[in-house]
C-alpha cells in the first residue's frame, strides 16, 4: 500500500489542474518524481511543489493500491480524481470543478465542499462529499447528452441545480435539500433526495426514479404527486 500525501503550502488565483495526478499515473512514483513534475496553471505550467509538500510512504504494484491525501484547502484546484479508475483520494478540505469528473473507480472523499460538475459523466467507483456541492452534479458537460452512466454520488449537505442532468444510470444521494430541475433530461438511473426540492425536478425526462423524501416545491405538468409506502418486511437499503 501507497500513501501520497499532498499538504497545501499556498493557494493560487488561478486554479490548478490536477488531470493528470490520480493514482492510475503516479503509483510507480517516488517523492523524486513529484519535485520534476510541473502542474498546468491556465497556460502555463509551474512545479508542483510550489503549491504542495508531498510525502510518499510505502510501495504499490498497481493503481489499487495507492491513497492519495489532500490537506488543506483545494478550493483552486481542479479535476481532482478525474478519469481515475482505482485507489482512494481523500481531501479534507474544500475543492474547486469536477472533482471525481468521468471516473470508473475507486473512490473519492471530499470532507468540504465542492464546486460544480462534480462526479460528472462518471461511469463507476463512489464519490462522497461531506459538504454541499453546487450546480450539475452527476451531470453531461456541455455538448454532452449523457451524465453519470453508473456509481455512486453521495452528497450529505445541499446540491445545486440541475443535479443529475442527462444521468443514465447509477445512484446520486443528497442527504441535504436539492435546487431547481433536479434529473432534467435524465434517461436511467436513481437520484434520492432526503431534504426539499425548490422546484421542477425530473423536466423532460424519459426514464430513471426520483425520490423525494422532503417537500416539494412546486411539481411539473404531468407528473403526479404519490405517498411512499414501505413494506416493513422489505428491506430496500
């Protein structure tokens, strides 16, 4: 087992972009590996360790095995766990857009909050994000007609707007309440909302479940408004 560990030293103005530092690329790497490389800021590109102490601890054969550790505000540092496939990423603190975008596997812990397209286009693996998480969560990108198409999104503060839009599978979770169109456009899939919803959730969608176990804003023509009944004997968790 591998632990990376990156400790903030200063944020910067312009985000960093993170892309291409998730576990599939860096588990042969050694503190060495990590002075040489240089970090895409806006056009440029400046050393990574200008922005962060990094220590590395024990070895890794293969993705898998590979924990990579965020201390301290992230909150200008993008795509964070982006395209990954396996390991852990946990950052305790907040960070900047798409955190966990088009992942696979593996999972992703954000003990802060989250800036939007989190969990974007996502395809498998767990992203869980202790705070709240603003617009296009589990969404498309623009262009895009399809958003997360398997996994699962934990959100245990508030989501913005628009969360779950084009989802065609997997299962996104918001303990807290939900904005406006949540699962707009969606075709497949689960979005669980444990709070309120503003308004509109589920416009133009084809197919997938919405459940809403708060209050409800204001309902779509269309759709109609139904109890939720458990049978006590079945267990649904």
């Amino acid at each position: 087992m591998k632990t990376i560990t990156f400790d903030v030293k200063k944020r910067n103005q312009i985000a960093l972009e993170m892309d291409e530092i998730i576990p599939d690329t860096i588990y042969t790497w050694e503190e060495a590996d990590f002075d040489k490389y240089a970090v895409p800021v806006g056009n440029s590109r400046f050393p990574l360790t200008d922005f962060f102490d990094i220590t590395v601890e024990g070895t890794a054969d293969s993705p898998a095995e590979v924990k990579m550790i965020f201390n301290g505000d992230c909150g200008r540092v993008k795509y964070i766990g982006t395209k990954m496939s396996a390991g852990e990423i946990i950052v305790n603190g907040d960070v900047d857009l798409h955190v966990g975008a088009e992942m696979s596997g593996g999972s992703i812990t954000v003990k802060g909050n989250t800036e939007a397209h989190a969990g974007r286009e996502m395809s498998g693996g767990k992203l869980e994000i202790y705070g709240n998480t603003k617009e296009f969560t589990g969404a498309s990108y623009i262009g895009e007609w399809r958003g997360m198409s398997g996994g699962q999104i934990i959100v245990h503060g508030n989501a913005g707007k628009q969360c779950g839009e084009c989802l065609v599978g997997g299962h996104i979770h918001v303990l807290g309440d939900c904005d406006i169109l949540a699962g707009i456009h969606m075709r497949k899939g689960l979005i669980e909302i444990d709070g309120n919803v503003n308004r509109w959730p589920g416009g133009q969608m084809k197919n997938g479940n919405i459940v809403i176990h708060g209050k409800l804003g204001r309902l779509l023509e269309g759709f109609v408004e139904e109890e939720i009944v458990t049978d006590p004997d079945v267990n649904i968790s």
